[in-house]
C-alpha cells in the first residue's frame, strides 16, 4: 500500500467534514466537498477547495448515495474518499465500491468492516484473540427455545442485540424468562427496520457497568499505536453525550491489560487506520463489546491528551501504510473532556459565539445566519477542554459552556452543565445509568 495522494472527497458534513478539511489543509491536500440542497450554504462547502451538489435534503437521496458520491469523486478528479462518521463510514458495500473504482478508502479494508460490522462475528474475532467477553449466546439466536436456554445457562438480566446494530436500536432489556418471547420479537422486528437485519443474539445484563472505548491507529503491517481509553457513560438512550479521558473507573493494572487486549487483537487483523474498542467496565474486569472502524466522533478528547492528530494519520496509514508517529513518541499527558451540544430544535443560527481561553477547543459548522436542518442529526457543535487534571478540566468546562453563545435555536447546554455540575459525575464514581438517576 503506497498510493500518494493529492485530492480527497469528504463523504459527509457538518462538524466531522470541517474537520477533516482543515487537517488535509494543513497536508496540503485539494479537498473536495459534497452537500444536499439543504447544506448548500454550509461552512464545509465554503471551506473546501470545490464542493458539489449530490442531491435533494433527504439522505438516502444524498449522504448516502454510493452512485452519487463516487460519480462526484471521479469527475473532480479525486484520488481518495473519507467517509467521515456516520453515513457510509462502516458500509462495506461502499468501502469495496471506492477501492473497486480506482480510488483510496480512508477507513478499513471492506472484508474487515463486514468482520467486525457483525457483532457477532466481532466477538467470535475477539474471543480468538483473547479478549474476555460478556456472557452470552454463541451465536444468533434463531427461535425462542434457543434463546429459553441461552437464558438458562447465563440467568437473566439479559439484553437483546441486534447483530447489524448500534444506537439502542433492536436492544431490549430481559429481567424474567416470561419476557423472552415477546422481546426477542421486537428486538428482532426493529433491527430488521432500522438495519435491513433482523439477526440478534443475548447477552448477560450487566447493571452498573462504565462505558470505557480504546482508541487505536494501525498501519495494516502489524504497527499498532494505543492511545489511551475514553470513558463515555453519560448517555441519554445509548446516546454519548459526554467523553472523557482518563476514566475514573480504569486503575493502572486494568488500563495495562485492555492496551494489551486492543493491541494483540489488532496486530491479528493487519488493520490499516483508526479505530475504537469498546468495553463494559464492572468491578475493574473488562468485557468486549464492539469495534468501530472508523474515527469517532470523541476523538477530539484524545487528541489533546496525545497530541496526535487522529485525522492525520488516519490518512497516512490508509493511503500509504505509514504513519508520522510511533508508539515511543506518544505521550498521554492530563485530562480531557468532550460536551455534545444538540440542536432541540432546527431553524437558522441568529447569533454564535464559540467560548475562548486556554486550552478550549470548538468543533462545529456553526456561524451566524446558518441553518440548522431538521434532516440530520442533531449534534451542532463539540466543545473540549484539556487541564493537568479533572477537577481543573471540570471547572473549565463548565466556564466554556456558560460561555458559549447559540441563539436562533434550542439546544441542550443547560442540560449539559447540570450533568456537569451534578454530584455524581464530580464524584468520577457513576455508571451508564447516571443521565437517569439526574433527569428523573
């Protein structure tokens, strides 16, 4: 893998294809934006080099026309795409689709993303490399008397998975065998809506687990740099809305081992890029959940703990099988944090001020007189803070956040700050079930 390149298509927007621009600026790469109609006025388009319309508002018409994207790749003369998060970012389909046209792929290798995409086939690729998993059925559970003894064999709280899933979809929750049936049913009933897969399978409930993901990056010839762990609790429905690093709940001998895990089993995929291990976190032993091949939307946080820019050498290893850092000239120094700033409600963005001070940082698409489209997701901004520890991180945090300024829509800052503010997050001792023991 050697292919030099010159020009790249952003297959995404808002924040993550802003970002993406301004590190190909600064490698002196062309960069090529797509936009819907509704983005047509978006700070992406203005920022890149040349953007072109892929289509109407809707994203299965724009965002995610594989046709409509290659098509505006090759005639702008591209050589690479980026998929950015979301979207097509984990589409095997659209991975061998880019390859298969000439082009360079910034994310995995297609067979890889079908590999790990499958939850099941993950932990069967985990278990191999052995990771410790989560206890739970073999395989997809086909019937209810499949999963009447998966159930016998583990005991309950169980949760159903989709295989194909993410997101808390075609996830449910089982406390007693009576509820077997009728939630497998749905779990599978939704999976098969929202991911054209109605394929789940069961696992052990783990009821106050932390929420830990390990960001690596690879080269595809067995180089594989760690990066230290985020802690991404907080949610509201199994959605982040807050990310930290170093996690609370992560001592030494534990951090020491899951860099152990992450490494050995990417070192057997001959992985090219970045990437995140997600694990539950009980009672200092760690599970395997997921890998995400692709970058998160939380790298920031790691990026000011490292000082690596992620994006970068995403790039490198994915077009040239090389990246500017090794393991030894990475340093994991202090603490960082990442708020998601949600849209409530969409309309256009009558004032933005994004707050300032040291060691502040402000992802967004955000400026005065821009819209917000109800057709996208809601996240409108990042704010990250770095400080030599969490309690001066979460005092900076909370000053960006009174800081920053968004009129024109609604947003959930104020919720926020209390969760920020909240005595069980200061405590650093909660679980993923901290949003709902805040908000009841």
């Amino acid at each position: 893998m050697r292919n030099i390149i010159r020009s790249l298509l952003i297959a995404n927007r808002g924040e993550i294809a802003v970002r993406i621009i301004r590190t190909c600026q600064e490698m002196g790469l062309r960069t090529v934006a797509v936009y819907s109609q509704a983005d047509a006025d978006a700070l992406h388009v203005r920022m890149a080099d040349q953007a072109v319309c892929i289509g109407p508002p809707s994203s299965a018409d724009s965002y995610l026309n594989q046709n409509a994207l290659l098509t505006a790749a090759m005639s702008t003369g591209c050589d690479a795409i980026h998929p950015g998060v979301g979207f097509l970012s984990e589409n095997a389909d659209f991975a061998a689709a880019v390859q298969e046209s000439g082009l360079v792929f910034i994310g995995a290798e297609a067979s890889t993303i079908r590999q790990l995409g499958d939850k099941i086939q993950a932990k069967k690729t985990a278990k191999a490399a052995g990771l410790p998993l989560i206890p739970g059925s073999e395989g997809p559970i086909e019937n209810v008397d499949d999963a009447i003894k998966t159930a016998e064999k583990i005991g309950t709280p169980l949760i159903v998975k989709a295989a194909a899933g993410g997101g808390g979809r075609g996830m449910r929750i089982i406390r007693n065998p009576v509820e077997l049936e009728e939630n497998i049913r749905i779990a599978s009933a939704e999976a098969l809506s929202f991911f054209s897969d109605g394929t789940i399978f069961l696992e052990r409930y783990l009821e106050n687990p932390r929420h830990v993901e390990v960001q690596v990056l690879s080269d595809g010839k067995g180089e594989v740099i760690y990066l230290g762990e985020r802690d991404c609790s907080v949610q509201r429905n199994y959605q982040k809305l807050l990310e930290e690093s170093p996690s609370t709940a992560v001592n030494s001998k534990l951090r020491e081992t899951m860099k152990k895990d992450v490494v050995r089993l990417f070192r057997k995929l001959k992985y090219a890029g970045a990437a995140t291990v997600e694990f539950l976190v009980e009672n200092n032993h760690h599970y395997f959940m997921e890998v995400n091949t692709r970058v998160q939307v939380e790298h920031p946080v790691t990026e000011l703990t490292t000082g690596v820019d992620i994006i970068r050498e995403q790039i490198l290893a994915c077009s040239e099988g090389r990246m500017d850092i090794t393991q030894n000239s990475v340093k994991i120094n202090g603490y960082a944090l990442e708020t998601r700033i949600n849209a409530l409600t969409p309309g256009k963005v009558s004032a933005f001020e994004a707050p300032g001070g040291p060691f502040v940082r402000t992802d967004t698409f955000l400026y005065p007189g821009c819209s917000v489209s109800p057709h996208y997701d809601s996240m409108v901004a990042k704010v990250i803070i770095w400080a030599p520890d969490r309690k001066t991180g979460l005092s900076r945090m909370s000053r960006a956040l009174k800081e920053i300024r968004i009129e024109g829509i609604s947003t959930n800052i104020e919720e926020q700050l209390t969760i920020l503010e909240s005595p069980q997050f200061r405590s650093g001792r909660f679980s993923t079930s901290l949003y709902g023991e805040i908000m009841s």
